[in-house]
C-alpha cells in the first residue's frame, strides 16, 4: 500500500463542536485548516497535529453514548511537555501529550481496546503493510497504532454499505470513530486490504470533486478510511 502521507488521519464525533474547537484549537494549540461539509447532518472541522489531520465531526442530530473497545486514546508528540500529561476533551475522550520521541511516538499514536490482540497483529502485518515495532504496536508510516484487550470490547457484525455517507452514519458515536490513511490510489489499496483480510464496508467511490474514498473494517469492525486526493 504506497502511502501518499505517511501521517494517519484520526475522525471524532461530538455535538459539542464549540467546546471541541476551543479544546483542540487553543488548549493544544492545533491549527485549524478548515471546515468540510459531509452530508447527512454532519460537517467536518480539521485541525493539524503533527501532519494529520485531526477531523471533528459536527453533529446536527444527538449521538449514541461511546462504548468499551475501538479506538480509545490519541497520544501526540510535541515540545511543549516534558513528561506525559494525560487531558480529557470535552465529551472525554483521552488525549495524551508526550515529548517528541517519548516511546518512540514522534508523531501520533492511536490506542485501541480490541477482543483479540493476536488478530490485530494478521490485521497491521499482512493487511495494512504496517512495521511491527514490538509490544502489540505498529507503525503506518510514522502513526502508531496500539492495541490492547479490552475486556468491554466486542465485535461487530459483517456489514458492507451502499455509499460513504452510510458508513458515516453507521459509525457516528461520541468518540474517535475512525482513522483516514492517505495512499495514492485508493483502489489497489482497497484491494490489498482485503485481500489481506480487512473487512469490506464500502468499495472505492468520489466523494465529490474532494477525494476518492472507501472503507474497511479491522477485526473488531473499527473503521479505516482510504484516502486518494485528486492530483493537484
């Protein structure tokens, strides 16, 4: 899978946007780069860290509380600590703030409570091309990912979607809900992903004039999001 940024995208859903933008706008410090109408109720807000894109996905309707399992900490590396300090966003999700290198986290870090450990390792090898770096983490190009057993974790069910805007709906939770990896071409990514044993949600489609986008599910039926920009 040839990365077109080797930074690895992270999605949240929240109803509480204004809370959320001043969190991770002037308590980190991210910078905002801009706001992306999704369809369906929902409009994306983008904020930097590192080289990903941090998405904060504006709910019109109420969302379903988060439950125990998926994607349950990001951790980001940056001068500003010394030592790691752990902050809640507003709706509670976790945000780790680490020194630059701490752990070998020089860009971000994803932690995940899953079922099984062991399938994750098939899923980040073989599937996503990921670099094992030891202790059940894996790189995609300098994101790493962390997954831990959760006893709460459960796994969801094989389901594939019609459109994008489906698959939004489906994972729209308070909660990081899902990651977007960059790659050139959205297509021979999707297909080694599944051929890799990645779960099917939603085949290659445009998005619009903006991207060409699909998705597939990992073990669990967490979400991952493949990305192909237009050439510009």
């Amino acid at each position: 899978m040839e990365l077109s940024r080797p930074q690895v995208d992270v999605g949240l859903f929240t109803n509480n946007i204004e809370t959320m933008k001043v969190f991770y706008g002037e308590t980190l410090g991210l910078a905002f780069e801009s706001i992306l109408p999704v369809g369906g109720g929902f409009r994306q807000h983008r904020y930097l860290a590192n080289g990903s894109v941090i998405k904060l996905m504006d709910s019109r309707d109420p969302l379903p509380r988060r439950h125990p399992g998926g994607y349950e900490t990001l951790i980001i590396a940056t001068p500003k600590v010394s030592t790691p300090e752990a902050l809640f966003d507003p709706d509670g999700n976790t945000v780790e703030l680490v020194p630059p290198g701490r752990d070998d986290v020089t860009q971000i870090e994803v932690r995940l409570g899953v079922t099984n450990v062991d399938a994750y390792e098939d899923f980040y090898l073989k599937a996503c091309g990921a670099q094992a770096i030891g202790g059940n983490r894996y790189k995609i190009g300098e994101t790493i990912f962390a997954p831990f057993h959760d006893p709460g974790a459960s796994r969801a069910a094989k389901k594939s979607f019609a459109n994008p805007l489906e698959v939004v709906k489906e994972m729209a939770a308070l909660g990081i809900r899902y990651v977007t990896i960059q790659v050139r071409n959205c297509d021979e990514a999707f297909k080694q992903l599944t051929s890799g044993g990645a779960i099917e949600a939603v085949a290659p489609a445009n998005f619009g004039n903006v991207a060409r986008i699909a998705f597939v599910r990992d073990p669990d039926g967490n979400f991952v999001e493949l990305g192909q920009r237009p050439p510009s």
